[in-house]
C-alpha cells in the first residue's frame, strides 16, 4: 500500500471509529444480510463484545499501517483461530463486500472511488494475511505419504 492509500484509510477510520459499537452493528446487519449463513459462525457469541471485539481490531490493523511487522503475526494468528471457527475463503469476500457496504453507508456522499480503492487494498491485505496463515496451517498439519 502506497502512502496515499494509507492515509487515506486512516482518515477515514477516524470518522467511522467515532461510531463505535453502531459501526460494528451495521457491519454484522450488513453480513448476515448477505451471507445469513454465516449466523452459525456466531451461534452463542456475546455480539456486544464482538462488536467491540471488530472495532479494536480494524483500530489496531489502521494505526499500524506503517508498521506491518507489528500487524502481521497478530493478523496471521486470528486466521488460525478463524479457521477453528470454520470460516472459510468464500467467508472473507463477504466480509469484505460486508465492510465496503459499511464504510460506504457511514461516510455518505463522501465515499469516492479512490477511498473505496483504498479499503479494498486494505481489506486485501488483511483477508490475504489471513488466509495465506490459514493456508501454511492446514499444509503443516497435513499428513504426509
């Protein structure tokens, strides 16, 4: 990602995290009414907390856009955990069409090509860390000839 980019996803996030836990609550709106099936990978969970739980870390990945060493073990270990939940590769594009929709509903006129391009970049880089974690998981515990 391009310093451009950077900024521009950072700037953005301090508008949204304003919102909060009614950011987080639109964001899982938007999920489940895309991807109802998903509700089973929250059968049981404190959505409150999870709420909070999705603020932090999209604060957390946001402020360290600078510093990716710090982002990335962080982002490769909650692949791991999201695999034992059975997410899965189609999972994360609803996430993300989920997050774009979120994003694009609390900025309003503002949301622009370029800022949507800044997320998507952002997101990929996320979902990709995550996923490629999930990927050397299931090839390490594979059993071999």
């Amino acid at each position: 990602m391009d310093q451009e980019t950077k900024d521009r996803v950072r700037a953005s996030w301090a508008e949204v995290a304003q919102l909060g836990p009614l950011a987080a609550e639109v964001f899982y709106k938007q999920l489940f009414e895309q991807e109802p099936r998903l509700k089973h990978v929250f059968a049981g969970v404190d959505m409150v907390r999870q709420h909070s739980r999705l603020v932090d870390a999209l604060s957390f990945v946001v402020d360290r856009l600078d510093r990716l060493d710090e982002v990335v073990p962080v982002l490769e270990e909650l692949g791991r955990r999201h695999q034992g939940y059975g997410v899965g590769e189609r999972d994360y594009e609803a996430v993300g069409a989920a997050l774009l929709a979120t994003l694009e509903e609390a900025h309003g006129d503002a949301w622009t090509r370029p800022l949507a391009s800044s997320w998507e970049a952002a997101y990929g880089f996320v979902a990709g860390t995550m996923q490629s974690a999930t990927m050397q998981s299931v090839q390490c515990n594979r059993p071999t000839g």
